[in-house]
C-alpha cells in the first residue's frame, strides 16, 4: 500500500470500533439483499443465453498481479489498493477489479487449449480504498464478462456491450447510454500521446506568459506522466482546454480505425444506442480499442465499463499473447438505482401458507410439518418463537399469507390440522392423510 493510504489508514485504525463495520463498508441488508438476488439471476441468465462459464477467482491475489496489470501508475494501484504482506511474507492484495485475475487463471490453467473464444462471466466483492461516498465504497460488488482468446473479432466487443445493454433492459432499466470510444493500440495511440502532449504543453505555456492557468496541478503533473488522464479530469478548470484538445479519433491507424467501425456497424445492427465520447480513455492501464462505459441520464456515476485487453496477457507473461475484452458492472450502483427509481422491485411474494401451533406437542407436530411442505416444495413460513395464536396470525396477516394451518391439542389427537383462508376467515378441518393435497388445490385454485 503507497504511502498516503497507510497513513490514513492509521488514522482510521484509532476510530476503529468493533461495533461498527469498516468504513466504506457495510452490511447488505435482507431489503436491500432482494435487488442483489435479483440482478444476480438476471446476470446469471443472461451470461448463459450468452455462452459465458461462471468463474470463481480468489479475492486475494499477489499484489504484482495489479501493479503489472492494471498499471503501477493508476489509481487504483498507487492508492487504492488492500494490498499487506502475509506473516508467511507473501505480498498480496485484495482485488481490486476481476479482469487481471481472470486473465492469469486463464494463463494459468492453459485455458488457451480450450475450443477458443473462453467466455467467462463471475460476480463477487472487489476492494477499492477510495472517499467514501454515495455509490462509492471500499466494498463494492462487480458482475463481469470477459471474452478471452481466439481473434480479435470486433464481433466479440458488439457481444459484450449488447449482452451488458439486454442485462440492464431485463432489470428494468430501459435509459443506459453507452458511452464509446477507441484508443487504438500501441503505435498509435503512441503517436496521439506525443500529438496530446504538445498541444497541452504548448497551452500551458501560452497561459504561463498570459499568468492565468488553463489546467488544474493534477494535469499539469500528468502532461509527462499520463498524458491521456487528462482528458478524464472533471475539474471545472481543465473543461476549456478539453474541448480543443485533438480527438484520438483522428489519430487511429487504419486498421484500429476499421475495428471500431465494424464494432459500431454490429451496435447499430441490433439498434443499441450509443454516443462516441472521445474523452473516454478508462482508468486501467490494460485496455486498447474499444473502451466504453454504460451510464443512466439519472445517476451521476458510470454503473459500468470495459474494454479490449489485447495486451494484458503479455503484460503478465510475454510468453503469451491473448486477445481479449470484457466489462464489469457496479452492483451496488445498480441496486441503488432500482431501489430509487421504484423499478424492477422484485416480487418475492410467492403464495405462501403459514404454519401456527397451540401447545408444546401440536409445536413439535408444526415443527414436522414445516419439512412435510418443504419436501412438497410448498412457500411455508412460521413463527416458532411465539406461542399465542394472536400472536401468530399477526405474523401470518403481516407476511401475506394465503392460508394459516393450525394445530392444537384436538387436532394432534385427531392426526388433523385447521385450514384457515387468511382472507375469508373460513376454516375448515381436514385430515393429515389429505393435507398436502388439499393445499396443492387451493394454492393453484387462484
Ligand atoms: P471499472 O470501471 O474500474 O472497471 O469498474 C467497473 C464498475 O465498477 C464501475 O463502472 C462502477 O460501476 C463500479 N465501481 C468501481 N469502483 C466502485 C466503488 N468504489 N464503489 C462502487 N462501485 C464501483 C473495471 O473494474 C474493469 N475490470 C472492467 C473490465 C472488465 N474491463 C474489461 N473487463
């Protein structure tokens, strides 16, 4: 971990109290675990319609695994990475993101013998030590797709964005824009760099004379360093020059500008909006091409990116050479937004009976009976912890439930339990030989 965060890190460690989760971290509630079901069955099928195999990687990984893929220089690695030495003096980190990881399992179980391309999708918790904020934590939720090996087919990067865009449709949420751009490979995105640097040092230079500024000190230390970030800054400050900067578009070799095209040709065959945003250049040092965001009109923050990762598998072994592009969503932005917008909430109310005992004997006749209805895959719910009958079908009006099946000592010694209609009142008594039957009937009888 650099510097600056492990002294915050002491500052916080003195606050630090067991009663409290981490800061930047918190518990996903059962109101609010029903999105996360949710958005996790809807990724499911999807990536199954898509041909994507789940993949399941360690939240810890060595921490040059990041710092040679995602970049030494980027954020997340210099300082936002959990990254400690183990008592054994492994040096390893929490991931901060799927993609690298994903890259060396495929490296590392010869994936590339496989029938190429590999489509792998996973969903899972990553580590980001950043500010807090709405929609920003130190504990977040990703879903992935990745698309490794095989050729660099535009195909591929069209698959990816529309598989993304249909995930977001199913969940109800009709108004994703994807943002696009291309920062074309390596010679010449290199040629744009060098084109990038003159004009904003030229800039600077004019405005140094002029005794005004025309970039904020972060961009003015990242014209040698990282030139391309500058186009990424949201400093009120950096917005003018911005705006004249050359586009990297007019920079694309032929044959980076021919993959875009055709990447853009598929979106636009299967009608997905999108908007070129040649300010998109992604904060990972791994991609190339295609990079793109998926953003809503109503939330400030992108619920998603990705990219072609051409290069990172050489990064990680030059041995290997492994085309590539992926995305990853933000699940906790997603379930933010569908608990604001009111869409999509799910509806997990299924019919459901609920079980109510007088007595300690008819409890354990009860208790029996919660298994019997599992066993026949009927919803069934109970209160165990309570005694009185009030009590009970209180809970069972509260849950909703369609009927009450209740048993005191009678009906123990008659081997019979009450069907009670939690709408009508009406009960009726029926013997346990015909029970299950009987609730199957009026459970499809609506
Ligand atoms: P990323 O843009 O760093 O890309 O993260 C993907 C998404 O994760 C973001 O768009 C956002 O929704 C969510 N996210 C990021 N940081 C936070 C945070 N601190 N709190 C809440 N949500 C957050 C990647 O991670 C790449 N690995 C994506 C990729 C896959 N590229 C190729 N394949």
């Amino acid at each position: 971990m650099e510097n600056n965060a492990s002294k915050n890190q002491e500052k916080e460690a003195v606050k630090s109290s067991p009663l409290q989760a981490p800061k930047g971290m918190r518990d996903i509630l059962p109101e609010d675990s029903i999105y996360w079901d949710k958005i996790f069955e809807i990724a499911k099928d999807t990536a199954d319609f898509y041909g994507f195999g789940h993949i399941d990687t360690p939240i810890l990984e060595y921490t040059d695994l990041f710092s040679r893929g995602v970049g030494s220089g980027t954020d997340i690695v210099e300082k936002e990475m959990y990254a400690f030495r183990t008592k054994g003096g492994d040096n390893v980190a929490l991931r901060p993101e799927f993609t690298a990881g994903v890259m060396r399992s495929f490296i590392e179980n010869g994936m590339s013998r496989f029938p190429q391309p590999v489509k792998l999708w996973y969903f899972g918790p990553t580590f980001r030590y950043e500010n807090p904020q709405a929609g920003r934590y130190r504990q977040f939720y990703q879903m992935g797709l990745e698309i490794l090996g095989g050729e660099t087919d535009p195909v591929y990067d069209a698959q990816v964005i529309v598989a993304s865009i249909r995930l977001f449709e199913d969940l109800k949420l009709k108004d994703i824009i994807v943002q696009i751009n291309s920062i074309g490979c390596h010679t010449c995105r290199a040629q744009y760099r060098k084109k990038l640097q003159d004009f904003y040092k030229k800039e600077i230079e004019a405005a140094e004379r002029r005794r005004t500024r025309v970039v904020c000190r972060d961009c003015e230390r990242r014209v040698d360093i990282n030139v391309l970030r500058l186009l990424d800054c949201k400093e009120d400050l950096c917005q003018d020059i911005k705006s004249r900067a050359p586009s990297i578009l007019d920079s694309l070799c032929s044959n980076c500008r021919d993959h875009f095209k055709s990447v853009l040709e598929f979106l636009d065959e299967v009608g997905i909006r999108y908007e070129l945003n040649t300010f998109l250049v992604r904060g990972l040092d791994y991609y190339n091409r295609t990079v793109f965001e998926f953003v809503d009109a109503n939330y400030g923050m992108a619920l998603g990116g990705g990219g072609r990762y051409d290069y990172l598998a050489e990064i990680l072994d030059n041995k290997s050479s492994v085309p590539a592009i992926g995305m990853a969503l933000g699940i906790d932005r997603i379930a933010n937004l569908l608990k604001e917008k009111q869409i999509g909430v799910p509806n997990r109310k299924k019919e459901k009976v609920f079980v109510i005992h007088i007595g300690e004997i008819a409890k354990r006749k009860t208790f029996a009976l919660m298994e019997e209805l599992k066993r026949n895959r009927i919803a069934a719910s109970e209160a165990f912890g309570k005694d009185s009958l009030q009590a009970q079908m209180r809970v069972a009006d509260k849950e909703e439930a369609k009927m009450a099946l209740i048993i005191g000592q009678k009906e123990v010694y008659e081997e019979a339990t009450i069907i009670r209609d939690m709408k009508t009142g009406i009960q009726e008594t029926v013997p346990n030989s015909k029970l299950i039957e009987e609730i199957k009937k009026r459970l499809h009888k609506q």
